[in-house]
C-alpha cells in the first residue's frame, strides 16, 4: 500500500478538530507512549503550527511545531509505519523549518530518545545538534529515559549551536 518517494510527492494541510481521533490512532499506532487525543486537540487551541503530511487525499504523517519569541520547538514529528523509511520524515521535518523561518524563528529545539536512533540520526542528519539532556523525560516500561535536547540554528540565527 505504500508508494515510493519518487512516485508520491507529499503535499501540506492544517490539521483541523476532525483529524484528531485519526491523529490520534496514528500517534497510538507508532508510539508506545502516545499522546491523547486531548493533547492534539490543546495544541489545535493554542495555535500550534499542526501541519499534515499528506499524499493523495491520506494523511501519511504530521508535525506539531510551537514558536514563541524567535524560538521553534518541534513538540512531536510522526510517519505512519507504511511509510516510513521512504524519505517523508526528513521532508516533514524541513517543513518545519520552513514554517519556523516563515514566523521568524532564528532556531529549533526538540527532545528525542537516545534509544530512537533513527530519529537522533534524522535529526543529526538535518542539521541538528545536541545541546543538553533532560533527566528521566520519558516514560518506559521500567521507568524513566533521559531525552537528548538538540537544537538548529536557522538562516538568519548566529552559529551558536554548530558543531
């Protein structure tokens, strides 16, 4: 059921209050540790940046990105499991940062797992560094697990979290 890269050119809309139960399943579906549906709909009513990931008229993925002051914060970044590893998440991820430089963010910030190398790798490979670390961030089956922190600068930004 999945498409090449190649072969489907993913398009952008806003996430809207009806997207959020098949957001939300999405979210159920490729994370252990997923959000409410209610979390989505609080980052709808805050004026979050939600966009869809999108390839013919089936949401594939989606992001949620917070701008305050000239700072970006990707809070969540997600591809369905058939299409991953197709070349959507760094797509996905550079939209982001094209609505950040869009409403003048000089930066972005995340939180990642150390234990998700792909998305550390993602993450490294789209320009991002690692800045800091948060203590016990994330839920596990046997507990807690530090988040990496990991910021890029964006056009316009002076170079203080280049490697």
């Amino acid at each position: 059921m999945s498409a090449s890269l190649s072969a489907a050119v993913p398009v952008f809309a806003p996430m809207r209050p009806d997207h959020v139960a098949n957001i939300g399943i999405m979210d159920r579906r490729n994370y252990e540790y997923a959000w409410t549906d209610g979390i989505f709909r609080d980052c709808l009513k805050a004026g979050y940046i939600c966009p869809l990931m999108m390839i013919d008229d089936k949401i594939i993925g989606y992001g949620i990105l917070q701008i305050g002051a000239d700072e970006a914060h990707v809070l969540n970044l997600c591809i369905d499991k058939p299409w991953q590893r197709q070349g959507y998440a760094p797509i996905l991820l550079e939209y982001l940062a094209s609505q950040s430089i869009a409403k003048r963010a000089h930066i972005m910030f995340l939180e990642v797992r150390p234990s998700n190398t792909r998305a550390v790798e993602l993450y490294q490979r789209s320009g991002f560094n690692e800045i800091g670390l948060r203590k016990n961030y994330y839920n596990t089956r046997d507990g807690r697990e530090d988040a990496l922190v990991m910021a890029r600068n964006l056009p316009g930004a002076e170079d203080q979290f280049s490697s």
